[in-house]
C-alpha cells in the first residue's frame, strides 16, 4: 500500500501530497486496536467518545490558545478573505472549521438547469453501481444496500445500477454542505451507525466503512418545476470521527432564515442544505442510470496512473482524487433524443 496519498488540485491542475492528519494514530487504531482489542475499538468509535474528542479538539479554552488563529489559519492553507466573520472572533478551532463563507463570490456556479455541482469544499472520485460501466466499483467504498438502509427497497431498486460520486471533507474544509440540484425533497431519514475516521487508512482497513457510520439520506426529485430534471438524486451526509451531529439548516438565501429541511421543502441548487460539527466527514451522491454524464476533467484525472494514492494501490486500477470547490460543476444531465 502507498504510504503517501496524492490528489489533483482542479484549478491548478497541480498533483499534491495530503497530510494526513494522526495517520499513524489511525492506522494503529485500524490494525493492531481493531484485531487485539475489539471492545477498545468500539468504544473509540462510538457516539460517546467521538462527542468527547470533539470536545477536547474544538471546545477546549486550552486548545483555542494554542492554535492561535492567524496561525491556525495559514497552517491549515485558509483564506480568511473568504470568511465572514473577522479573524479576530475566531478564536477557537470550532468557530474555525464551523465558519461561513462568502460563497456567492468565492464559489462561483454554473446557473444552468442541467448542471449538477459539487456539495462540499472536497476531493471527489466517481464510481458506477452497473458491471458493465467503466467506472463500476461496486462494493467498495459502501455496501450499497447498507448505505440507504436495509429496509428501503423501493430505492435499492430504483438505484441499483446508477452511478456515485464521494466527495471526502477533509478536516480544514468549509464544512457546510450545499444542494447539488434543484428539487422537492421526497424524504430524508436518517440510518444509525458508528463514528469511524475517513482517512484513507480507515477506508481501505474496514470494509465498506462509509455504509457503517451514522449518516443522513435525502431523497431530492429533480424532475419537477425549476428542478434540474436528472431524476431523482439521492444526497447522504455521512458523519465521521469527532463528528457528533449533522445540523439541517438549509438557506433559500446566502445563510439568512435557515430551516430544517424536511419532505416538501424545495431545494435551490447551490444553496447551504447542512453543517458537519466539526472535523471531517463525507457526502455520497447517487444518480440513477443514464441520467448524468461526469464531466471529463474529473474522470481523466481519477484514471491518471501516475499520481500515487492509497485507494489506487487498494483497488489495483487508478483511482486519483481531484480536489473541488462547493457550487463546482461535477457533471450535466444526459439529454435522451
């Protein structure tokens, strides 16, 4: 396996290194605590102790005089230009990772009906639930049935050989979610689970480890008026360790008179629909078959086989991460003659 994990930064172009954060913590945890102290292992990835290291990393007076914002801020490669709070009020690392941006200017969007865009500040890869697709990776980052919960079986069939895209917040990341498309949720529920890392070492250590944790499913139909019109899209919100809470708060407007989204709500494209609190976390959005077409400059840096990554080495074919604005275009409706 690769120790080191690249990825691909979009604007730039450029191949970039990640630091992953505790990698080696993870990596024991992962190994050596998983198989010799099973019951350790659970505790540590339970609600409990997660709430609590979440405390200790983002809450602790101590903790905030150490990170020091304008330290903080240039260690962790944030530009406090985009924030709109001062640096001065952020003064802990929860107000940090938990900031608002001024997106409407530092996250341009394409408007058109057509296009689906990013829900995260991210690093994304693509991947197709049907066998004879170039991006099938069935089973791999989620047990698909597992992930929307095993009861819901009008949806695993109405999905079962769409395609995915995992979009990976790292822990410095603006942490609010935004809509994908434009639609009328249809439902959104939640499925219970565990607290575990999305470092790569996790992920590649713990079978399916994203259909395990604790995650939120909405259900956006995008075939109505104003919507997008790729069908019904499936957006799930996937918390992680030091994650205690995914808050529903979606705007119509920038971040004015959030509401708790709910069955009926409609959601503009490109608007805040969540808040991570705090650290990293992950979105998984799923399309149904032949509905949308990812756009080429993410599927040709995901099959560069000469950026080294942890999830290239696992899956034995190239599987690069590109790095990606919120509000980005991640791909168009497949319009049929």
């Amino acid at each position: 396996m690769h120790n080191s994990h690249s990825y691909i930064q979009r604007e730039s172009g450029q191949v970039l290194h990640e630091e992953l954060l505790a990698d080696a913590a993870i990596r024991f945890i992962y190994s050596t605590v998983r198989e010799k102290a099973p019951w350790f292992f659970s505790a540590l990835t339970g609600r409990s102790v997660t709430s609590l290291l979440g405390f200790v990393n983002y809450d602790l007076a101590l903790n905030a005089r150490f990170a020091g914002s304008a330290r903080f801020l240039k260690k962790m490669g944030l530009n406090s230009e985009e924030c709109l709070l001062p640096l001065a009020e952020m003064d802990t690392p929860r107000k940090i990772f938990e900031r608002k941006i001024a997106y409407w200017c530092c996250r341009p969007m394409d408007e058109a009906a057509g296009v689906i865009v990013s829900p995260a500040d991210s690093r994304m890869l693509a991947g197709s639930l049907d066998d004879v697709s170039t991006l099938f990776l069935k089973g791999k980052f989620f047990d698909f049935q597992e992930l929307l919960g095993s009861s819901r079986h009008e949806l695993h069939r109405h999905f079962e050989r769409g395609d995915y895209a995992v979009f990976r917040l790292t822990p410095e990341k603006y942490h609010f979610t935004h809509a994908p498309v434009s639609g009328v949720v249809r439902d959104i529920y939640q499925v219970d689970g565990r607290y575990h890392s999305c470092n790569p070492s996790s992920v590649l250590a713990l079978a399916t480890p994203l259909s395990k944790n604790r995650r939120v499913v909405t259900v956006i139909d995008t075939d109505v008026e104003g919507g997008s019109r790729v069908g019904t899209v499936l957006m799930v919100e996937i918390v992680a360790l030091m994650i205690g809470d995914i808050q529903q708060c979606y705007s119509d407007e920038r971040y004015h008179d959030p509401v708790p989204v709910a069955p009926g709500l409609f959601l503009k494209k490109g608007q805040p629909k969540a808040l991570f609190r705090p650290g990293s976390s992950t979105v998984v959005l799923i399309f149904e078959k032949d509905r949308l077409e990812f756009s080429r400059d993410l599927l040709g840096n995901q099959r560069r086989s000469d950026v080294g990554t942890r999830f290239s080495a696992w899956l034995e074919q190239p599987a690069v991460e590109t790095e990606l604005q919120v509000r980005s275009t991640i791909g168009r409706k497949i319009i049929h003659d």
